[in-house]
C-alpha cells in the first residue's frame, strides 16, 4: 500500500510541478505558490476533519513552519527557475531533493535496504536521463542554481514534515501550506 501511495502522489506531484510551471510563465510565481497553497490549505484541513481528531500538538505546529517556509522558498525557486531554464534540466536538479531526508535517515541510523538503493539510483538515473535532450541549448547558470537551492529546500522541507507527523500528518501539512499563505499574503501587502 506505502508503495502505491508513494507512486500516486509522485503523480500528482509531477502533474501539479507542470502546471505550477507553465502558469508561472504567465502570471507571478507567487500568485501561483499562494493560490496553490491555499488550496492545499483547504484540502488537507477538509481531510484532517472528516479522518476525525484533528489536533495540532507543539511539534507538529513547529514542523509546519520549518516545512512551510522551506517549501515556500524551494517553490519559489523551482518555478522561478523554469521560467528561466529547460523543464527536464530544473527538473532532473530537483529531484536530488531525496539526498536530503535519505542523509538525514543515514546520519540518524538507519540502514538503507537494498531495494531502497535501487529504487533511488533507478528514480535519479531516469530523472535525469529525461533531461539529457533539454541539456542541449544551454540552461541559464541561474536557472540551475536556484535548482539547486530549491532541491535542498525541499529536502529540508521532507524532513520537517516526517518528524512532525507523529500524531496527525494532516495538521502539520495544513500548517504549512497555512504558514505559505501568510508569508506570500504579507509580500502581496507590503511589498
């Protein structure tokens, strides 16, 4: 079953990655990042409420922000940096977002299973291999390092989400995407 979810919300996450981008060349990425995350707001806080027993406990509510605004600052840089650069180049950079929370497990003790390697070197070779055409042409310098950056945020951001989800994995996800709309609804008003 963990196998099937993980493959859905890789799905989902590829398809909502790909919209994100294409709207971002048209319109702000903040609009973008602030209107998706309203909207995840509103569906994990619905979730959370039909699972019953909705409860934010501290940890929870600190991992959230740490998630919320290392999400906030990895989504902002991803989408800026597909504007500038080719989608399979930001793309395949990003998803060197896993070295971050597999890090942090190896630091923490835990032992990677076979399977585990596998499955990263399989899921990194091909996101990679897919932005081999995109290489040629050149990607901006910039582009790339914002890729970067995003890939580490994101990463960070895993990380948070997992060791706040002890009690209730809806609460700390609503606290994020909430903790993202604050921060772009204060950039909309003061900036």
């Amino acid at each position: 079953m963990a196998d099937l979810l993980a493959l859905l919300s890789s799905i989902l996450v590829g398809a909502s990655d790909f919209t994100g981008g294409l709207f971002s060349r048209r319109i702000s990425v903040y609009a973008v990042v602030g209107a998706a995350a309203a909207v995840a707001a509103l569906i994990f806080l619905t979730i959370g409420i039909v699972s019953g027993n909705p409860t934010i406990s501290m940890r929870d509510a600190e991992a959230g922000v740490a998630a919320g605004v290392s999400l906030l600052i990895g989504t902002v840089l991803y989408f800026t940096a597909l504007t500038k650069g080719r989608m399979g180049v930001v793309g395949g950079i990003v998803t060197l977002l896993v070295l971050i929370p597999i890090a942090f497990s190896v630091i923490h003790g835990e032992t990677l299973s076979t399977k585990t390697i596998i499955g990263i070197v399989v899921t990194l070779t091909g996101a990679i291999a897919l932005g081999i055409p995109e290489m040629r042409g050149g990607t901006a310098v910039s582009a790339i390092v914002m890729a970067v950056i995003a890939a580490v945020m994101f990463g960070i951001s895993q990380v948070a989400l997992d060791r706040g989800a002890t009690q209730d994995m809806y609460s700390v996800l609503f606290v994020s995407e909430v903790v993202q709309v604050v921060i772009i609804g204060c950039i909309a008003i003061f900036a």
